[in-house]
C-alpha cells in the first residue's frame, strides 16, 4: 500500500506541474523532459499517444477564456493525475524521475513574481516588473486632455 501512495503522491505533484508549467513560456522545455521521460520508460511508441494527450489538454488550457481558467486547470490536473498514475503503475521506476522534474519546474520558478494581466487600459500606463525598477527623471501621467 506504501508503493501506491507514493505513484499517487507523484502523480498527483506531477500533474499539478504539468498544469502549471502549461501556461508559461517555459512550456517547450519542460514538454521536452516529459517526452524524454516518457520514452525512456515506454518507449517511442507509446510518447506519441502520451504527448496528444498532453498537448490537447495543453490546448483547452491556453485557449479557454480567462474566467474559466481556474476550473479548466482543475479538470486537467484531474485527467493529466489518471493518466500519469497508470503510467506509474506500468513502470514503477519512472516515479523518481517524475519527481525530479517536478522539483526541476519548482526551483525554476524560484524569484520569479505572479503572472500579471492587464487588460482594458485606454489611455493609461501600465508598468509590469519581475523585479528591481530604476527609472530616470520621473514618471509622469497626465491623461488625456492634460497639459502638457
């Protein structure tokens, strides 16, 4: 029972992972390490089939509006766990390299700040940093009809 918790634990970090991992720019090289993962346990044959189903959930995410995000991404952590579970289940092996990849998207995203989104900004300024901001002079607004 102790081995089942453990795919379960895994799977489910790596599917959160996935999840997350797919709506940042960092996606192609992580997609990467899943595909390589998933070859070296199952071989060529099986990635391709592992990859769709990937790359579709990928697809609802990134394409879905952004007022339904938060429950596309829940339905997808859901598909994505079964899917790596069984995967598990078939090559117990694979877990400790999941779960290095896991922990390889964690510690890439060390220092980096929220995801921001801005929207609707007629006539404003929007200034969006992921860290220290040093500007010369001053920043100045003035809106329209505004002196000058």
């Amino acid at each position: 029972m102790a081995e089942v918790l453990d795919f379960i634990q895994v799977a489910t970090s790596g599917a959160a992972a996935m999840v997350a991992e797919m709506a940042k720019a960092s996606w192609d090289p992580f997609r990467r390490g899943i595909a390589r993962w998933f070859g070296d346990h199952a071989g060529t044959e099986s990635v391709e089939g592992d990859l769709q189903v990937i790359d579709e959930a990928r697809a609802r995410l990134t394409e879905c509006p952004e007022s339904e995000r938060d429950a596309v991404a829940e339905e997808l952590r859901q598909e994505l766990f079964i899917q790596l579970a069984a995967f598990l289940r078939k090559h117990p092996t694979a877990a400790v390299e999941l779960q290095e990849l896991v922990e390889g998207s964690d510690s890439a995203d060390e220092g980096r700040q929220a995801r921001t989104s801005v929207h609707h900004n007629t006539n404003s300024q929007v200034v969006v940093t992921g860290g220290s901001l040093r500007a010369g002079g001053s920043i100045v607004y003035r809106g329209p009809g505004g002196a000058q």
